[in-house]
C-alpha cells in the first residue's frame, strides 16, 4: 500500500467517527431545541389565551356597563367607575399587547385580525370621547362597538390557540374558548334582556345583537358538549339542565322570537338566574384560566430542562469533539512528520539522481527530462529551439598544476556564472567533465550565439580565488546549433552532435569563442580577443 493511501486511512479512521459523532449530536441538539421552543411557545400562548380571554369577557363588558351607568346617571360617582373600568380595559390591553408573539412571525391571517381588534379599540377610543363630551344622549347605547371589539378580541384569541402543539394545553385553551364564547353570550343576552323587560330604548338593532347573543351562546354550548369529558365542562352541563337554568332558556328563546310581553315577576326571576349562571360561568373561567396558568409553568419547567438537557449535550459534545480534535491534531501532525521525512528524502534521492552534486545543474538523467518536456511543449507551436554546447578551455592544465580540487572549484565558479548569465528559462546541465550543455526554448541559432557569447564574455571576466591565495582566469568555447521544433522533427541527438561539431570549430579557430553551426571564425578575430586577455596565471589562451 502506497504510503498516501495509509495517511488517507490514518486520517479517515481518525476523523469518521468524529463527523458521525457531530452529526448525531446536531439532530439530537436540534431536536431538543426544537422541543425547548414548542413548550416556551406553548407557555406564552397559554398566558395570551388566559388574558386575552379576560379582556373579552370581562374588560370589555365591564366598561360597557360603567358607559351606560354613565350615561343614564352621570354623576362624579358614575364618572369615577367609568375611568375606573377604562384604566383596567387599558393595563389590561398593554399586558395582552405584550405577550403577544412579534407580529413578524405571524401569519398574514393573525396579522389582519391583530390589525382589525385594534380597529375596534380605536373605535372604543372615539366612543369614549364621544361619552365625555356628552354626544350620548339620556338612554344612548354604545354596545355595538364594544361588541365588536369583544368579538374580535375572541377571535384573535381562538385563531392563536391553534399554535400551540402541547396537546393537553390545547384541549384546555379549547375549553376556554368554550367557555368564554358561552359566558359572552349569556352576557349579552343579559345586559340586552334587562332593557328589554324595561323597555328601556330597546331597537332594532338591540334586538339584532340579542340574537348575535343567543347565536353565541348555541355556539359555546355545542362545543362545550364537544368537549363533555373534561370535568369542568361536566359541571357546566349539569348546571345548565338545572330546572331554573331551562326556565330561564325558555323565556330567552321568547324574548329573541319577540313572543315574550314583559312582566316584573318574571323579569326579576331571570335576571336572578341570569346573574347566577354569569357568576358561575366566571367561576369556571377563572379555573380553567388557573389551570392554563399552571400547565403553562409547568410546560416552561419542562422546556428548562429539555435547555438544561441541551446545555449537558452541547458540553459533552464540545469535550468529546475538543478531545477526537486533540487525537487527530496528534495523529494528523505525526502522519505529516512522516510524510515530509519521507518526501525529504525522496526529493534529496531524486535530486542526487538528477542533480550534479559539484555544481548543482542538472546531470545528464535530469536534463534529459527536463529536455523532453521542453521539446514536447515547443513541437505543438513548431518554435525554434537551439542548444549551446561549450568546454572549458585547457581544464587538464588545472588539475595538472593545482589538482583536482582547484579544478572542482573552478567548474562550480563556472556552473555559477554560467546559470547567472544564460536567461532564467534556459536549461543548464554539466554535460560531462569540464564540458557544459544548455537548451534554449524559443532562440534560433543567432539568438542562441548572442546569449552564448555574453556567457562567454562573463566567464572570461570572472576571477577565481583558489584556497592559496592565488586567481586564475579562464575561458571557454561555444558551439550553438538549432532547429526549428516541429513534429516531424524529434532527433535531439542530432541537434546535440551539430553543436558539437560547432564547439569543435569553435577549438580549432583557437577557443574562447563562439560558432554558430561549424563555421570556423577568422584568424583575425581569434587574434584580437587574445591580446585583449591579461592577468597572471592565465588560462584563456
């Protein structure tokens, strides 16, 4: 097994189980979020739905009545339970206003009835103005608005109920509703019936909302039925197959036809039962509003612990994570020591395969390589390529006089000149002894002499300090031969053996010079570059 493939299973027998590990704890976490969020919304619906439910059966009413008294007796007593009633619909409403869910995270439907209920309390607003400036008349009756508004108040309570998912909470929040609608309509049934014993300004239209009331009432009872395994619904329906209780229906049933002539004896009787049935219903609803109050707490101390459960997980995990993060830390470090020893090694073996260790060019091996894909990339645009063969001139005499080691300094003096000199895409390898070989990509023959010859010039400038002290002064012949690079056209050799015979030229003119292909330079011009050579021991001639 290749030594990436055992990093690859090193890593992943490591990290797998990690990332199965996150992944479980994630969906447990959002799971146990999830459920935090279902029971803290569950307790806040719970005290909406309780003090929503408040508003509408009592608040609002309550008010109403005070407006009426006012009305009919305006006196400073009156006054003061009126703004008494006022203040209480009002603390009543911000408490309400503040529980409720942003309006953001609403639907468009709970927005429309949110925005409408506060249509209607803007319409009480105007209607208390209207009852302070005296524009209700001795007998005047407001209750179309507040009627209104206590319907619409019921509504957006019901349609809210249906976010909860607790499904104890919901059946409770459904009895109260029941409840609520019931107790609304017994008291609009109540307040309307005394005006109508009195004939006091009882319309048309108060008739129209005695029959809403009754409407209501029939509502609130059959889902009360709905709901006749509760117990407190069975206490309901008990009392209201009372003999009174169907009495009372009775005369309810002919007052709404219009069938019922008022009479004092009758009149006092159902009102009496009418207060009592109100009075028990406001005892029902504040114990079904207490008991909302307590699954809502105890909804809130189960969504704390599913928190204290979530907090426990999230820190087990974060260990857990922090300590597989630790071994993998290790384990991944450990697999990369290893790793980058080995590549060292593999790099300093191929380097020792491909590299000239005195000099550090390419050897033959390496620049052979690097050549072919040279080659391969130049044959596709059929672009010249040359290459420049050149021998240092009178290297035996080197070793001769200063040995072997004098001379391995002067080639690695040289090779440094030489790589500073030719162009930094030009390839530079030690061909062999005292004999260097460059490839130039892209140069024809006259453009590979005239890189060759300011090479040449470098070389021949260069002064080199031996360990004693002394310096020498060297120079070198160039032979360039090139070609252009098609395919058709792939002999290397070829175009080595023609620089060859370049630098063979370039020896027989007299060295230290440069041939471009084998043509020999005149005697003149061999002549003048050696008068222009001075320095002692040199080696340039």
């Amino acid at each position: 097994m290749k030594f990436k493939n055992i990093r690859r299973v090193v890593l992943a027998a490591v990290l797998l189980p990690f990332v199965f590990m996150i992944a479980e704890g994630v969906v447990l976490i959002r799971f146990s979020l999830m459920q935090y969020r279902a029971l803290e919304n569950d307790h806040l619906f719970a005290d909406v739905l309780a003090r929503g439910g408040s508003i509408a059966a009592n608040e609002i009413l309550a008010e109403l009545v005070a407006a009426r008294t006012y009305i009919n007796n305006p006196n400073e007593m009156t006054k003061a339970a009126m703004m008494e009633r006022r203040s209480a619909l009002d603390s009543e409403r911000a408490r309400f206003n503040a529980s409720l869910p942003p309006v953001e995270t609403l639907d468009l439907g709970l927005q429309s009835q949110l925005a409408n209920l506060r249509l209607a309390y803007s319409r009480i607003v105007a209607t208390r103005s209207a009852v302070d400036r005296g524009y209700y008349g001795k007998g005047g009756n407001p209750v179309h608005i507040y009627g209104q508004a206590g319907l619409k108040q019921l509504g957006l309570v019901e349609s809210l109920s249906s976010r909860i998912h607790d499904p104890v909470l919901l059946r409770k929040s459904s009895e109260l509703m029941s409840i609520l609608l019931t107790y609304y309509g017994e008291r609009l049934i109540g307040n309307l019936g005394q005006r109508y014993f009195d004939r006091a300004d009882f319309s048309a239209m108060s008739h129209e909302q005695l029959v809403q009331g009754e409407t209501m009432l029939g509502n609130g009872m059959d889902r009360l039925r709905f709901h006749s395994s509760s117990p407190v619904v069975r206490e309901i329906l008990a009392y209201r197959s009372q003999p009174d209780e169907v009495w009372a229906d009775t005369f309810t049933n002919a007052m709404v036809s219009g069938a019922l002539r008022p009479d004092k004896a009758i009149r006092d009787k159902w009102i009496g039962i009418q207060n009592k049935r109100l009075d028990f219903l406001q005892q029902k609803i504040a114990s079904v509003t207490d008991d909302i109050h307590v699954t809502g707490q105890k909804l809130s101390m189960r969504s704390h612990i599913h928190m204290t459960v979530v907090l426990a997980l999230s820190s087990g995990l974060v260990l857990l994570v922090a300590l597989i993060v630790a071994l993998a830390v290790r384990g991944i470090r450990l697999v990369a020591r290893v790793t980058e020893e080995r590549e060292l090694l593999i790099n300093e073996l191929r380097n020792a395969a491909q590299t000239d260790l005195l000099t550090g060019l390419y050897n033959r091996r390496g620049f052979e390589a690097a050549a072919l894909a040279l080659l391969m990339q130049a044959e596709y645009g059929s672009r010249w390529i040359s290459v420049v063969l050149f021998d240092l001139d009178h290297f035996k005499k080197i070793n001769d006089i200063y040995g072997h080691d004098a001379g391995d300094i002067v080639l690695k003096h040289v090779a440094g000149v030489a790589r500073e000199s030719f162009r930094s895409f030009d390839l530079l390898v030690r061909h062999g002894g005292e004999e260097f070989m460059a490839l130039l990509p892209d140069s024809t023959p006259e453009d590979a002499a005239v890189v060759a010859e300011r090479v040449r010039l470098a070389i021949e400038a260069a002064e080199i300090a031996l360990p004693s002290g002394e310096r020498l002064r060297m120079t070198a012949s160039f032979g360039c031969a090139g070609r252009a690079n098609a395919v058709s056209n792939r002999n290397f050799d070829d175009l080595v053996k023609r620089a060859d015979l370049a630098l063979y030229a370039a020896k027989a003119s007299g060295r230290n010079c440069v041939v471009a292909g084998p043509i020999v330079p005149s005697a003149a011009s061999q002549e003048e570059r050696r008068k222009s050579a001075g320095g002692t021991h040199d080696f340039r001639k």
